[in-house]
C-alpha cells in the first residue's frame, strides 16, 4: 500500500507542471524568508498591536518616533519581498518551463513578465502618474495562482513555437541577436493571450480576490454549521495551498463579523466563554485551532525537524520554526515546497478537518470553551487558544495535545516525501 | 544541522512559548477586564463644552434647571484643561449615576480656527482621561456656541481612534457658527471648507440637533442665522438624522441660549433620559 502510494506520488512529481512548481517556489524561497522576517518582527514584536509591544507595555519605554521608523523599514522589506511575488514567479515558472524543453529560458521569462503585467493592467486608478497603474492583488504573494499558471503556459507556447537551445557558457553577441529574434512568434502569442485576459478582467468588471472569495469567506465568518465551517475552511485551505492565501489573511485579519462580535460581547459580559451564542463559529474554529498559519505549518515544522535529513530542509525548518509560531509560515510553504506539492495536500486537508472536528467534539461535550475572546496579533500559536478564551488551562493542554497529534499524523507523509524525492533525485542524476 | 539541534531547536520554542503564558495572561487578563467594565457599563454621560471666553462655570444655571424636580439629581464634573493639557477636576460623579454631566473649559477660550483646533486638541486629552477613568460605552455631546465647532472638529479628527469601543449616541449643539460670521454661504471660511472635506468621518449612526436662537428674523444676536444652518451641508445625509430647531421669544439671545426655557426642555428631551424614580412607578401595575 506504502509503495503504492509512493509509486503515484512519483509518478505524479514527474509531471512537467510539478516539477516547474517545486523548482519555482524553493527558488523563491529565501526572498519570501526575508519577508516573513520582516513580518514576524512586525506582527508579533514591534507593531502597536503586536503581542509583545503590548505584553510588556513597550509604550511606556519606546518613543513612538523610534518605533514609526522601525516599523517603517520593516514594512518596506515585506511590500519588497511579498507585493510583488507575482512577476517573479511568473518569470521563474516560464523560465523553467522553457528549460525544461530546452527553450530559451530567458526570454520565455520576460515573455511571461510582460503577458502578467498586460493582464493586470488597471487604468481606473486615480493617480497613475505617483501609483503603478497595474492591479496590485494580481501580483500578491497571495495570489501568485494566476502568475504560475500563466508563466507555465508561456514557457510551453516557448516549447511549441520557438526553437531549441543548447547550452552557451557565455553567448556571442551575433548569437544574441538571433535568439531574441526567435523569441518574437511565442512572444507575440503570449502578448495576445495576456490582451484577452485583460479584456476579460475589464469587461467583466471582476474585482480579482475580493469578490470572488468574499462569499466564503463570509459562511466561515458566520456559520454555526460544523459541517459548513469544516467544508469552507477545506476549500480555504486548498486555495491556500495553490497559492490564493487570500481568504485565510482576510480570515487572520478581520475578526469582526457580527457572529464573532456577539460571541466577543457575550463572553467579556461573563467574563468566560461557556455560553457564547454561535459556539461553533466556522472561523473561530479554523483560526484558532485548524488554520495553517495556527497549528498546522507549526506541526509540520516539527515533523521536518524531527525527521528528515536533508540539512537544507532541516535549515529552512529551522528558520521558519520561530516564525511559524508567532502565525507567519509563508517561507517554509514556499520553501519545503508545500505550495503545489500533492504529497502534502491531503495529509494537510485530512489535519484541517480533523482538529476543527475534534475541537467542536469537545466543545459539544463541554469539555473545552469557545475562543472568543480577542487575541494580539502574533501571541505564540500554542498559547493562542488559551488567550482566546481568558485562561483555560485545559484550553492550553488540549492546543498542546493536539499539536503533538498533528506531529504524528505528518510523520508518515514527510517519510514518504523524502522516498518521493529520493526516487526523483536518482532519476535526475541520471 | 544536525539532527540533536532540531530537538533543540523545538524544545527552545516549546518553552519560550510556554515561559511567555505569564505576561501574555496577565496582560489578557487586565484587558479583557477593562473591556467587560466597558460593555457592562450603562454609564452615558453628556460631556459640554462652552463657547469662547466662557469658563467652566457657564452652565451652572442650566444644570440647576435640569436638576429642578429631580428625584435623582444628575451629579455635575467640571474639567478645566489648561495650555500643556493637565486636567483641574471640580465636582464628582455619583457612583449610581447613569447621566452625569460633565463640563469641559479650557484655559485658552479664545475665538478662532486656529484655537478651536488647539481646544479639540485639549478636549481629546480630557476625553481620553474620561474614558479610561470611567469605562463608559456611550456618551452623548452638548456644545453652547463655539463649543460646538469644537465637537464637530473632534469628530473628524479624534473620534475614529476611540470608535471600537466607545459610542456617541446624539450631538447637540446650541448656536454654533459652523461659517463664522459669514452670512452667506458661498463665502466658506475655512474651518467650514474643513468640515465639509472631512464630513465623511462623521459617525454614521449620530442623531444631531442643531439650535439657534432667533432674536431677529436672520440672528441671534451675535451668530447669523445662515451660518448656524451651515451646518446642515455637514450633518445632513452624512449621520442618522439631522434636524434644526429654531427657538424664538425669552431669552433667544445668544448668550442667553444655555437658560433658555425650551432650549433647557429640548435637552431634557433629547439628551437626558425619563427621571428614573417616576418611570418605574409609572410602570408598576395596577392592583
């Protein structure tokens, strides 16, 4: 059965789409840790509502001044290392598309750059003249779905249409000119692809992530339903994995919902969360106990600590591990890579699931109380709960439990990732 | 790496997480206290603020006509804020009472944009004081003349950073120039253009009544008539409602306005509630 599953798993990271997917991310990688660098410091240390700006009551000691420059330094390097993912990864998924068929990969990378570009165009900015007139979300760390899928599919319009390059050390210039000029049919094709993306994206009027994902996120935000709030967080988390983190920020972000807010009300007035009126609150119980930026990276950290023994794999863990627990995992998904990898999707799905269920278990027992109190933004993920619902201590030892189940339930799959690999490496080498 | 570093590594985040229950509870545990205070509290306060050149002490008169036939007298705090913003308290809130009144002066009570900006400036410092002394989740707001402007100026540019938790219920204010002495309104003064270009800051949900006295058909007195209706181009389709209420006979004149009999029942019966004693007999059955 083992075997098996190995066998597919292979089978299925052979495929040209995946192989461009881990190449792509891992490359991106140390540019997104930076980033979540940045953002740890910001989320959990330094920003006026941060966790422990406030638990040790900075303001009292660290002149606003000093704090507004460092918070502003930091913000430049998050906006520089996630606003803008999309182009780069756009440009890597079609440069290694092309290689991969041995086509040119640079040009298949601009190609792609400027397909993504003309498809986000936006000309209804007020300002073009002091803003960059393209649409921001479309370029997003949270929204690089879009920009991989099209840098695939120019890197194959390079497979199809342009001709095949072998390797140069160090191109003459005569040869230079050739190759740019090859370059012009796919380039051309691609342009017109990333036209008529655009016209749709115009025509339809579709405001792109907000629209599209504000109904889900909005049955997460409201529902009372276990199944409901299990199933929209399942899809949430999916999104999550193909690179569309939109919904799951919005779902961190903004905790005021009508639902929550009454759930907040209740339990302030008595001082406990045992009878808040929507127990079972879909995004209460995602976000505290089942999302991947609560428990779940963190757990998957610790297994690839625990058990792998690629160093560099175990390096990226390392770093991410801090991170991870203060809520910001980004790097490590990108890096491991868990984004676009099907051996993590459903150990991932099946973990989601499983700790939103067991939590509304014990939450219909009366074992345990609804989190609904509110929560600094970047409170280490294991203590989270317990913050969240004033200090129950069986709160604090179910989060722990359950992060050490999730640790077991990964065990095998981080196993059979590295067999998965191994098989891959040998067949590379050859 | 080596393979021991990782268990390190985890065991390290374990028990830095872990060693940070302590902090993090406590500060939870203040927090969430002071925010249960807030949602617990049926305290609604009406915070006044007097025109220029006027102290304190301006609507002790009003206050006493308030208090007239009053089982539960509302208790009376005055705040004197000075230039660097340290508060002088007279007077006290009554434990019990859910409408205290509380007045807020300034020592710098002069006329002016560039006062008025200073004075929301001191009322904001005064608010905030306010607000964490006494918990209080709703307020309601009064302004006689200038005090007015200032309310209206704090809105805009204070209100937001307090709308979490806190709640202006009504606003009222009492012959405020909102265009100065301008008697039309094609000549905007400035601190009009202001408030017309932050309007949108407005809280939505605000019940806003504006009087003016009518000594002459266009004036009371001192502020033009035009210019208190001004402020209809603020509030109206901007806050829940918005209505003008001209008062006329006795004692219209300007200054005259806060011991105005109407002006003193129009307060009653927007800001205040019933007097408590008399609407829980009222409610009693009958046997």
């Amino acid at each position: 059965m083992a075997e098996r599953f190995e066998f597919i798993f292979y089978w299925i990271s052979k495929k040209s789409f995946f192989r461009v997917a881990q190449r792509t991310f891992i490359t991106l990688m140390p540019l997104l840790l930076i980033g979540v660098m940045a953002q740890t410091l910001m989320t959990a240390f330094i920003g006026y509502d941060s966790w422990l700006y406030n638990i040790s009551y900075a303001y009292q000691f660290i002149p606003t001044w000093l704090s507004d420059n460092i918070l502003y330094l930091l913000n430049s390097v998050r906006f520089a290392s996630f606003n803008l993912a999309g182009l780069l990864v756009a440009y890597l998924a079609a440069g290694y598309t092309a290689k991969l068929f041995q086509k040119d990969a640079q040009m298949a990378g601009i190609t792609s750059v400027l397909t993504l570009l003309t498809a986000s165009y936006n000309g209804n900015q007020p300002n073009p003249a002091s803003t960059l007139p393209f649409n921001a979300q479309l370029l997003d760390m949270n929204m690089v779905l879009l920009p991989f899928l099209l840098g695939y599919l120019v890197g194959n319009i390079f497979r199809w249409l342009a001709p095949k390059q072998g390797h140069q050390r160090f191109e003459q210039l005569a040869g230079l000119d050739v190759r740019v000029w090859q370059a012009a049919k796919p380039m051309l094709v691609a342009l017109v692809i990333g036209l008529l993306l655009a016209l749709g994206i115009y025509l339809f009027k579709t405001k792109i992530s907000n629209a599209v994902f504000n109904s889900l996120i909005s049955t997460e935000l409201s529902t009372n339903n276990i199944l409901k709030g299990v199933g929209s967080a399942l899809l949430i988390t999916l999104l999550a994995l193909i690179g569309i983190g939109y919904p799951v920020v919005a779902l961190n972000n903004s905790n005021n919902s009508g639902a929550a807010v009454a759930n907040m009300n209740n339990a302030l007035i008595h001082s406990n969360s045992w009878q808040v009126p929507y127990k079972y609150l879909g995004s209460e119980l995602y976000t505290g106990y089942a999302s991947l930026s609560s428990l779940v990276a963190l757990a998957l950290i610790i297994t690839v600590l625990l058990v792998m023994h690629n160093r560099y794999k175990r390096r990226l863990a390392g770093f991410s591990l801090f991170p991870a627990m203060f809520g910001v995992p980004t790097g490590f998904l990108a890096g491991l890579p868990v984004l676009f990898n099907p051996v993590y999707l459903l150990p991932i799905l099946i973990v989601v699931a499983f700790n939103m269920l067991l939590s509304a278990l014990l939450l219909w027992l009366n074992w345990i109380p609804a989190v609904a109190f509110p929560v600094l933004v970047g409170t280490p993920q294991p203590i989270a709960p317990f913050v969240a619902t004033n200090g129950s201590w069986r709160v604090l030892v179910y989060s722990i439990i359950l992060l050490v189940i999730d640790v077991c339930w990964f065990r095998p799959w981080v196993k059979l990732d590295m067999k998965v690999q191994e098989r891959v490496a040998n067949d590379e080498k050859e | 790496m080596k393979k021991n570093k990782g268990y390190w590594l985890i065991l390290l985040a374990l028990l830095l997480s872990l060693a940070t229950i302590y902090p993090t509870y406590a500060w939870m545990r203040d927090s969430n206290k002071e925010m249960s205070q807030r949602r617990q509290s049926k305290m609604t306060p009406v915070i006044m603020l007097p025109g220029s050149s006027a102290s304190i002490n301006r609507f002790n008169q009003l206050v006493t006509l308030l208090n007239q036939n009053r089982k539960e007298k509302h208790s009376l705090l005055k705040i004197q804020v000075d230039q660097t913003g340290k508060l002088t308290y007279t007077g006290s809130i009554n434990r019990n009472d859910h409408q205290p009144l509380i007045v807020v002066g300034f020592s710098n009570n002069h006329d002016g944009y560039s006062n008025i900006k200073k004075q929301a400036y001191w009322l904001d410092e005064a608010f905030y004081q306010l607000s964490e002394d006494y918990h209080f989740r709703n307020f309601v707001a009064f302004g006689h003349s200038n005090g007015g402007l200032i309310w209206t100026y704090w809105l805009e540019h204070y209100y937001h950073s307090y709308d979490d938790e806190l709640n202006i219920k009504r606003l009222m204010t009492l012959g405020s120039p909102y265009n100065f002495k301008e008697n039309s309104i094609k000549m905007k003064t400035q601190m009009y253009s202001d408030f017309l270009k932050y309007r949108k800051r407005l809280p939505k949900h605000l019940l806003a009544y504006n009087i003016y006295g009518g000594e002459s058909y266009t004036s009371d007195g001192l502020v033009p008539e035009n210019s208190v209706l001004a402020g209809k181009y603020i509030f109206q389709n901007q806050v829940k409602s918005y209505m003008a209420i001209n008062v006329t006979g006795d004692d219209a004149q300007h200054s005259s306005l806060p011991q105005n009999t109407q002006v003193v029942n129009l307060f009653k019966h927007y800001l205040l509630d019933k007097d408590k004693h008399r609407l829980r007999f009222k409610l009693q059955p009958r046997r």
